[in-house]
C-alpha cells in the first residue's frame, strides 16, 4: 500500500552552540549546574535589561552556512517570536525571521544503493533558546532557566527527502559538519542537536505536496527513523481510507514508537513577528566571511578524498576514519610518522578500535598515542616482531603506557629468524610424530600446517613464519 504514495521530508535541526556563554548575556551556557545559577537580568528578562549580541555565535552560524554552501547575508535582523510558556520569562524569543544569516545552501547526501543525491538547505537563522521545566521535583512544576538564552542554530531544509532513511543520511551529515566545525558538541542525549520533523505523502506523479504533520523535537536517531515511518503508515492509513490528513504537530511517543497529536492547525500560534528594536541589524563584511572561509577545518569530503588519494586506502577506510574528526586526526598523525597508508588503517579500524571499545575511551586520550602505534608498526615492519605477537605488545602497551621496544625487551618477544636457532625445535617436531611426517611424504600436504603450528606453539609465536617454511620443507622434503 505504501508504494502507491511518495514520502516527502523536510527537516528542521535546531544545534546548539558551543560558545562558553549565552548568546545575548555573560553567562555559562555549561550544562548540568544547579538550576538558575547561571542566570542575570538578560536572560531572565528582567524590564530594562538590554540584550548584546555574542560575536561567536554570528562566527559559527557564518561557518555552518559556508560549510553548507549558503549565501551569507551581508545584513540580516533579529526579530521577536512572541508567545506565553512559563520557560519563557520575556513573553517572547529572540530569533531571526524575515532576513536570516544564512541562505539557499546545500548538502550532498548519499542514498542507499550508493548514489548521491542534493538536498537544500533554505535556510540557517540564529536563535536564543528558551528555559526548561521540570515537572518531576514531586511539588507541582519548577522552571530551570540556565538554558534560556543559550545560542541555537536552526538549520531548515527544503522538503527534498523521500524516505526515513534519507532523512537520517542528511542528518548524520549534518550532525558531522557541525560536530567538525567544532560549533556544536553535537551530544543527542543532552539535546544539543534535536529535530524537528514535516512529514506528508502524496500519490506518485502529483505535483502538489499532501498536508503535513511536524513531528516535534526528536532527539536520537533512530526514533527519528522511528517517527517519520510511523507516519508515513498512518497518513497512507487516513488516505486509503477515504479519509483527509489534518495539518498538525504531532509528538512521538518512544515507549509506543507512535505518533499522537499535540495541537492542530486551528491552534497554531501566531508569533505576531516584528523586528527586535533592542538589537541592531547584523552586518557582516565580506572580508570577515573570505578570513572565515580560510580558517575553515578540511570537512569530511574532503578528507576522504585525500585519504584515499594521497594515503591510497580504500574508500571505505577513509570513510570509517573520516567519521569523527579526532579519528581522522589519529590516523593522519600516524601515517606521517609511519607512512603505510593501508597498514596505519588496518591498526587505526582493528585493534586501536577495539580496545577504544572494549574500555569506552576517547581516541584523543587514548594510552597508545600516533608515536607509540608508529614504533610498533616499525617493529613489524623491520620483522622484529611477526604481525600476531604485535597484537600482543599492543595489548601490552595500552594496559602500561609503555613503548613497544621496552615491551618487547622485556618480554622477550623478538621473532626467531635464525635458522640456527630454529633447526633443533624443527627436528624435535619431525622425531616426535613420525606418523605424520609420513604421511606429509605421501603427498599429505596439508599437513604442513600441523608442523607450523607445533613449531609456533614451541617457540611461542616467536618464530619467523618465512624461515620457518623455508626449514621445515627442506626438511621434510629430505630422503
Ligand atoms: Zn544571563
């Protein structure tokens, strides 16, 4: 039935800043303090007091908006968004209506079956966010108003998404340029990084857009996901009923993984918008967007695409360590040190990930840091040590902090690649399973696995696995 409709998505994310402090007063905007200790006349909106406009947050809107293809406006305008909610101590939000920073950007996204696809960006405003209730103190509801003023970004896409899953695929990106930029700590749990959702389905082949339901402030991915398929079903429901879909916010429940309504269209606010009279327009000049632009960080694409140019790993590992710019960083340190593109990925992906897991730490501070990796990697490289008992010292290193050399030394795990050293454990195996030797001179070849591994198992691992098979088949090939 859902294929009969096509699902169209547009997408608003509200990111919040990480600008030490508020977007129109002096105080923190650090999360998980006291309730109202970070509070003054601005943001409690006190009569008389005056807002002033923190020069980063137009810093880092101008950022998202270059890194996301905008035009960036030479002069854009602050306005009032009024409506009453007790978080609210002005009777109205600072935001940005009729003329916003930034507009008609663009993000490339790449859809499932591996193409790529555009989505616009219409546009990127600058906002103050609004205070929080807390309605489970047991006494009725208490306000928290830390978080009023706090500096947003709203990014808002045009309607070019046609399925959940490009919806999220536009998200992560935008989730990762942002988290990039360094202008957002992109934390889904905290609400850092939260959206809002506009959901309609029309017949295959018809130009007008169906009605709209938004779905209101999800904060994790996959209830996104969740969300918008749960409606995409329910409006093909109403429709192959005969029925009409209302325009309305909807809220997703997580527990039910539906959607219910939280105010129809004939109760929609009227924001009654008109310019801040506090504030003076924004004027931003074309030298300071040119010296923006310069200081911007290499974005994932690009990284990618020097990954794999440069480095020659595949794209798919370029991807994987493009994914979080600390990772990237890793990994670029490491190749300058090591050189092996495709060896520095293989331990960046394996091992490194696997012990970042196992101890959930972050790679930036992780105990084996670029210069350690890179001395070990020379150790196998110089065949000091085989690639398996790498692991091992690696291992060693992470538990210590200690250098992969002073580990070998002492824990005496240079490989054996004298012949003289191995021959008399080779002739022990031979005399201990004469059966087997037998049967490898009947043609059983097979068995030479059987001779590596009891030679491994005797020398530890610290056998030269190419001396070894040079030895053992002479041997065995004798008589
Ligand atoms: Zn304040």
């Amino acid at each position: 039935m859902l294929s009969k409709y096509e699902v169209v998505i547009g997408l608003e994310v509200h990111a919040q800043l990480t600008t030490d402090t508020k977007i129109f007063c002096n105080c923190s905007t650090k999360f998980g303090n006291q309730p109202n200790s970070q509070t003054c006349p601005v943001c409690l909106g006190l009569p008389g007091a005056l807002p002033v406009l923190n020069k980063k947050v137009v810093e880092y809107a101008i950022r998202t908006g270059l890194a996301t293809d905008c035009r960036i406006a030479p002069r854009s305008i602050f306005a009032r968004k009024n409506y009453f909610y007790p978080d609210l101590p002005k009777g109205y939000q600072i935001s940005q209506f009729e003329l916003p920073i930034c507009e008609h950007g663009r993000l490339e996204i790449e859809t499932g079956d591996g193409n790529r696809k555009t989505i616009g960006i219409t546009r990127i405003h600058m906002e103050e966010d609004a205070g929080k209730l807390l309605h489970d103190s047991g006494e009725g509801s208490r306000v928290d108003l830390n978080r009023a003023c706090t500096p947003l970004m709203e990014i808002v896409s045009e309607p070019d998404m046609r399925s959940a899953d490009e919806a999220i695929a536009y998200l992560k990106k935008l989730h990762q340029i942002v988290v990039y930029l360094g202008v957002c700590d992109g934390n889904l749990e905290e609400g850092s990084f939260r959206c809002d959702a506009n959901v309609s389905i029309r017949p295959w082949g018809q130009k007008e857009f169906g009605t709209r339901a938004e779905l209101k402030n999800i904060n994790s991915f996959r209830f996104i996901k969740q969300a918008i398929e749960y409606e995409v079903e329910r409006q093909a429901d109403i429709l192959e009923e005969g029925g009409r879909i209302i325009q309305e916010t909807r809220l997703f429940d997580t527990t039910s993984g539906t959607t219910r309504s939280m105010r129809g269209k004939e109760q929609a606010h009227d924001y009654r918008y008109f310019p801040d009279p506090d504030l003076v327009p924004v004027l931003v000049s074309a030298e300071w967007v040119e010296q923006s632009r310069k200081e911007l960080p290499e974005l994932p694409a690009a990284k990618i695409e020097r990954f794999v140019q440069e480095y020659g790993i595949p794209r798919y590992d370029a991807e994987v360590l493009a994914a979080e710019r600390a990772t990237a960083d890793y990994y670029d340190a490491l190749v300058q040190l090591h050189g092996n593109g495709k060896l520095c990925s293989n331990w960046v992906m394996g091992e490194l990930q696997r012990a970042l897991n196992e101890t959930n730490q972050n790679i930036a501070e992780c105990p084996v840091p670029p210069q350690r990796l890179a001395g070990l990697l020379k150790r196998i490289d110089d065949n000091t040590i085989s690639g398996k008992i790498a692991k091992q010292v690696f291992d060693a290193m992470w538990q210590s902090g200690q250098d992969a050399d002073r580990i070998i030394e002492e824990q005496g795990l240079k490989q054996v690649t004298d012949l003289g050293a191995i021959e008399p454990i080779i002739d022990q195996i031979l005399a201990a399973n004469p059966g087997q030797v037998a049967e490898f001179r009947a043609g059983k070849d097979k068995l030479l696995g059987f001779f590596v591994g009891q030679a491994m198992k005797l020398t530890k691992g610290k056998a030269n696995p190419a001396a070894l098979n040079e030895i053992l088949l002479k041997k065995l090939q004798q008589n």
